[in-house]
C-alpha cells in the first residue's frame, strides 16, 4: 500500500491568493552588484535613468547592457525601489554609518524575498523544516520538489515548462549561497540575524504603516527562523539599546517608537 508524502501546503484553502514569478532567473542575490548601484542611486531617478546610467559608467564592469538592464530594472527596481524609492537611500546612509556586509547582505535577503514569493515561501517551508529537522544538505531535489508541489496543491504557478521548473529550483538554491544560507557545497549553515538587521527590520515595518502586533507577526522574521515568540524576545533584548521602548505584558506587545521616519533610524543607528 503506498503511502502518500505529507505535501508541503497540506491545506489549500488557507493560502494567499499570490503568484509565484521566475525573476529570480534574472539574477540571485547580486550582493556586490545591489551595493554598486545604491552607490549610483539618487531619489527620482527613473530606471530607465538608471540603466542609462549603469552602462554609461560601467559600473558593472563586464556585463552586457542587456544584462545591466536585467540587473536594474528586473532586480534593483523591483527589490528596492518600486515599493518605497527611499529604500536605497536609506540603505546608503545604513552603509556610511555602518559597514557590516553580513548586516547589509540579511537586509538584501529580506527585500529579494520580498519581491520572490517563491523564495520567501521555500526558505520559510523549505529550508527551515530542514533546519530544524536537524538536515545539514538542502540540494536541487529538494528546490525541485518544492516547486512540483507548489504546483499539484497551489495555483501560485501558471504556465512553467518543465525546463523553467528546473531553472528556478537551480536558481532557488544559488540565491541561498549567495546570502550564504548554504554554502557552495550546499550545507545547510548556522543563520543568526544581527541586532542591526532586527532593528531596521521592526522600524522598516512599523514606518510602512504596521500595527504593533503586525510588526512583530510579519513574515520577514520568519526568514530567519523566528517564531512569534522569539521576534519578541529579540525585540526586548534590543530596546535597551534605546532605539525604541517595548512592553510586553504577555497578551499585549506595546512598542513606543522614537524616530518620526527611516532616515532618522538610519542617521543614528551604530
């Protein structure tokens, strides 16, 4: 008698009506590439500016203009700029104020992830059952059945040859080691998120409009391996830096915030 697997969305009702894309198959994390161009960002310019802008200064040495302008207007725009135009301002002045790459490469995660439901969905399902499994190899097959059955139980995926089905679990994989989740053997590594990274996070929410209880529930922790209740504690651990004030009476998260905007937080984080 065959067993069926338990499917990794065991219960369709209870999903989001989202869709998945294949932009990651324009680029994974281009790490090096996102911190040239907020180097080049200025408020208002357009992506089309942009890419105009990148190929005329080669910032991006080596690569073609059509890949300059994947890289912009494909990945830079829709991960930073098409929500919130201040993000890669914001980020530069994070940067001028505090140079970690491990900071600034969890803040790129979060925005990839972000713009990728696809990859935000497999590191939340996906690589942190793994984790906590106890599994020290996340390989293609794993990215690969992920998406057969987002496909069999979802309607996040229309229209995916099989070839693009395969591409985007190879790609799936890559973006992980590039935000060094994996590393190139495809180990599964230790991910802690930084205090600064918490702290961005909990201000980027909460000035994007989030309640309180929204804040803390939003699915960015979830990135890291965060359940609710240690969202809460890293946010208590944190508020005595004096960046915010949070109360926490058990049943009720109360946070007092201290800055009117982002460009405050990023002027005065250390």
């Amino acid at each position: 008698m065959d067993i069926k697997p338990t499917p990794i969305y065991p219960n369709k009702q209870i999903m989001d009506q989202k869709k998945y894309n294949i932009e990651l198959c324009k680029g994974t994390g281009l790490i090096q590439e996102t911190l040239l161009l907020i180097s080049q960002y200025e408020l208002g310019i357009t992506k089309h500016e942009m890419t105009k802008k990148a190929i005329e200064s080669n910032v991006l040495v080596k690569a073609s203009d059509r890949r300059i302008k994947d890289i912009v207007e494909v990945a830079f725009y829709k991960r930073f700029v098409n929500d919130d135009p201040n993000v890669p301002v914001n980020l530069h002045d994070l940067l001028n104020h505090f140079s970690s790459i491990d900071v600034i490469s969890q803040l790129f995660l979060i925005y990839t992830s972000r713009a990728n439901a696809v990859l935000m969905d497999f590191i939340i399902h996906i690589y942190w059952t793994e984790v906590n499994n106890g599994s020290r190899i996340l390989d293609f097959n794993l990215a690969r059945k992920f998406i057969s059955e987002t496909i069999k139980y979802t309607d996040f995926i229309k229209g995916w040859s099989e070839t693009t089905q395969k591409r985007v679990a190879s790609y799936l994989i890559a973006t992980l080691v590039d935000f060094r989740l994996l590393d190139k053997q495809r180990n599964i590594q230790s991910v802690f998120m930084h205090e600064i990274t918490a702290n961005y996070l909990a201000h980027e929410l909460h000035f994007k409009g989030l309640s309180d209880d929204a804040v803390i529930d939003a699915d960015e922790w979830k990135l890291f391996g965060y359940s609710k209740l240690d969202t809460i504690k890293h946010l208590e651990r944190i508020s005595f830096q004096g960046h915010f004030i949070l109360q926490n009476s058990g049943e009720i998260v109360k946070i007092n915030w201290n800055y009117k905007n982002m460009g405050e937080f990023t002027h005065a984080i250390r």
